[in-house]
C-alpha cells in the first residue's frame, strides 16, 4: 500500500498545485496583455516594457495607400528626357535582364510624361497638373524618388509594402506598431482599416494586408465598413440593453479566465480583450461616425458625403479617429493600376483623392496634429517609363524606381529626396528601400527598429528584416 499511498499523494500534489500555478500564470499572463495593450490600462492600452525607446517625434501615423501603383512620372518625377525620346525604343541598356510585369518579351517604346509639371511654393517642388491640391502642399510634405521595392505584381508587392517580406502570414506594420507601443484609446482598435474605390481595375485587397501574423491576434487591424454600419453588429439587438450585455460579457469573461487557468492559452486573453473592445465599441462608434458635429466648412473642405464610402469621408473619419487616439490608420484607394487611357483614368483617381489628402494635411495642421502625426502616401509601386496601350496610353508595373512622399512630426517640410536617372527607370541617387521606410517610420514613432523582434521559427523576426535597413536622418528636422 505504500508505493499506491505515495503515487496518490504525488498526484494530488501535482494537481493542485498545476491548478495554483495556473492561476498565477493567468495573472502573470493578464498583467503582461495590460502591459502589451490588451486590457484597459488608465486612458488607453500600454505597450511593451521599456517602449518607445527614446522620446517620439510622432504618436501616430495615417499611411494613404492608392492601391493599384501611381505613376511617379505624372505626380512627382518630371522627366524631360523621357519627354523627348517619346515613341522611341526603350535602350536596351535599361531593361535588359531586368523584371517586367505585363511588358515582358514586347517592344518597349519610351512613353513620355502626359501632363505638365510646374514648381509650387516656396520651395519650388515639381508636382504634375494631376495634383492641383498637393501643389498647395508642396511645402509641406517631402517627396521620395527614389523608392524601391522588390515584388511586381499588385498582391505580393502590397504584402511586402505591409510587412516588409513576400511571404505571406507576416505581421503588417499597423499591427507591429501596436503591439510594441499599445494604443491611446481602450474605446476604439488600435489598428483601423478603410477602402474606396473609383479609377480603373480596381485590385482586391485582402484582409491578411493588415494581419497580425505570429503576433497575437488582437493586435490585428480592423476593417472599417465604408458606407452602411462602420462595424457589423455593433448595436445591441432588439429588447437588449446595455446593463444586460454589460453582464453577457463579464460572465464569459469570468468563464474564459475560468479555463485560461487549466490551459494557459493566450487567445483566451484576446478573446477577452475582444469582447471588452467589442462592448465599448457599442458607444464609441457610433460616435465616432455620427459627424453631425462637423462643421460644413469642413465637410466642404474635404468633399465628404458622410455614409458614402468616399477616400474622402474615409480622410474626414481619419482625423477623428488620429483625434481619438487610435494609433495606425490606413486608407486605401483602389484604382490606380493605370494599363492603358492614363489620362482619363488619373484624372478620375485624381478628383477622388487630391482634394480630400489636401484637406486632412490642413485640417490636422490647424488643429496643432500634424506636429505628431506621420502622413505616408504611395502605392505598392510605380510605373514603367515604357508605353503600354489598353484603350489609350498606359504603363506597367515598375519596382526599380517610384515616389511616395511623408509628412507630419519630425520630417522636412518642401524637400525632396533621392532620384531616378533621365528616363525614371531606376532609382540612382539617395536609394530608398521599403524596409527603410519602415525604419524611418519606426524611429519617428520612439522604436529602434534593430532592437524591436519577436522569437518566431527559431528567429528573431522584424518588420525590417535582416538585411540592413537605414533611418532616411537626411530627411528629418
């Protein structure tokens, strides 16, 4: 009986002290998602232990993605060369051995710019007649030339824009961002999507673009309906009432710690964090959307319909959302993949998206938000100097040289950066790598992009990679 009597004992022990343990790696656990952004931590949701590293030049970034590839040749990389080997062949010396999208093993003939360009403000910037709003902006904003990226085709080079690798499944930098430095609000996500479209072909944009990858899965960003209810569900059902659901939560709140302590599964403490979001979002959304508030000059200022699922309503819901403390806003436009009739279809792109973009830099100006708030604006990439007919004159996808531009806290105001050669095919001066875009991105925000990983498969996985990244200093008051 003695060996049976010690083996019981021995059971016992483990049992109740495996539950005892599992009770403190629940709290353990409930401390670090408060401290990871996950629970409510006074106004908002705290990041890691010992972010941001150094003091921040901005608490926020709004990144403005024309989806489909503007072409850097008729907004900001006027090429008078290129103007003058119009219907010429493309030198072979440019394109030999190098990766093209649609133009692959075709007569490449040089297509010159199909607008004017002229220098605005004070500090002289050359922006096409596409943009008449951002003329206005010149000197505020700093133009990037010299943009490479490394994927040709819409969805892997969106993918790579987002998390910084091809590979699929990556944390995108919205949710990166969040979980380093939590959010500002506990009413709202830290991390929030919004699309329109108008322009031509408009590329579908999948919700993985702003996964959160191997982190965990609360740090994901959410998708903002453009017109209708912003969030499905967010209204309680008929004869429910807030006391009602506010005791529905904290019941399976007190079921899911219930089993979190037998199991230690993180994606029970997001499922809990979930429905404590979800809750408050039934008083902060509707809010947050209901603009009656705004002004008219206002509205007017940004063209905004609101309900209408506009880029510019998604800019006017933007800066409420910057003013409620969410942390990482990004609005696409689809629309830009520009095969053939360029003219037109820029044209039609241009009407839905230079006025609002004018409007939010402004608006976030005069309200004193634009000193710490980081503006990003481009697409996945650029376009071919090479003629490409589909109902008029066209371009290709091209990665070897495009223009973005940023804006807001810490960065030069009327200054452009880097350069491609006289056909604007590559980027030949002041190179500017997607990953250090995030780097520099990174570093306004407080974050040592060297020192911000997570272990994942054996490696210590970051938004910048492993290859050298460099932070653009040249570009930064």
């Amino acid at each position: 009986m003695h060996p049976l009597a010690t083996c019981l004992n021995r059971r016992t022990f483990l049992f109740r002290t495996g539950l005892g343990l599992g009770s403190l790696a629940l709290s353990s656990l409930l401390h670090d998602e408060r401290a990871a952004g996950a629970l409510p931590s006074g106004s908002g949701t705290g990041g890691l232990t010992g972010f941001p590293h150094f003091p921040p030049k901005v608490k926020r970034v709004i990144f403005l993605c024309m989806a489909g590839g503007p072409s850097h040749l008729e907004t900001f990389d006027y090429k008078p060369v290129l103007a003058e080997m119009d219907g010429q062949p493309m030198p072979d010396s440019f394109t030999q051995g190098q990766p093209i999208a649609q133009l692959q093993g075709k007569e490449l003939k040089c297509q010159g710019p199909l607008t004017k360009f002229g220098k605005y403000g004070q500090s002289g910037q050359e922006i096409s007649d596409f943009l008449p709003w951002h003329q206005k902006l010149a000197d505020d904003i700093c133009i990037i030339r010299s943009m490479v990226t490394e994927q040709i085709n819409h969805d892997p080079a969106h993918t790579f824009m987002n998390t910084g690798t091809a590979l699929s499944g990556r944390p995108s930098m919205g949710s990166w961002i969040n979980y380093g430095l939590g959010s500002e609000t506990k009413e709202l996500p830290g991390f929030v999507v919004m699309t329109s479209i108008g322009g031509r072909n408009p590329q579908p944009i999948a919700s993985r673009q702003w996964g959160p990858g191997f982190l965990p899965s609360r740090f994901q960003g959410v998708e903002f309906n453009a017109s209708g209810d912003p969030v499905h569900y967010v209204a309680n059902p008929p004869g429910v009432t807030m006391p009602q659901q506010r005791r529905l939560v904290d019941t399976i709140k007190q079921l899911n710690e219930h089993r979190n302590a037998r199991v230690d599964n993180p994606e029970i403490a997001t499922r809990i964090a979930a429905y404590e979001m979800a809750f408050r979002m039934q008083t902060s959304v509707p809010e947050l959307v209901d603009v009656s508030d705004e002004p008219k000059h206002i509205l007017d200022m940004y063209g905004a319909t609101p309900g209408d699922g506009s880029f510019a309503s998604n800019c006017l819901l933007a800066r409420r959302l910057a003013e409620r403390g969410v942390r990482f806003i990004h609005l696409y436009h689809r629309g830009w993949d520009h095969h053939g009739d360029l003219v037109r279809y820029m044209n039609i792109c241009s009407e839905l998206t230079d006025k609002p973009t004018w409007a939010l830099l402004t608006d976030l100006k005069q309200r004193g938000m634009l000193e710490d708030t980081l503006i990003i604006w481009g697409g996945e990439f650029g376009r071919t100097p090479m003629f490409q007919g589909k109902g008029g004159a066209g371009r290709d996808h091209h990665i070897k040289g495009f223009s973005m531009w940023m804006a807001g806290g810490g960065l030069k105001g009327g200054v452009t950066h880097g350069a491609t050669d006289d056909l604007g095919y590559n980027a030949v001066d002041n190179v500017v790598h997607v990953r250090d875009l995030h780097a520099t991105m990174l570093h306004l925000l407080g974050i040592d992009h060297k020192r911000f990983s997570v272990p994942y498969q054996g490696l210590d996985m970051r938004l910048t990679g492993v290859e050298p990244s460099h932070i653009l200093r040249e570009i930064m008051a």
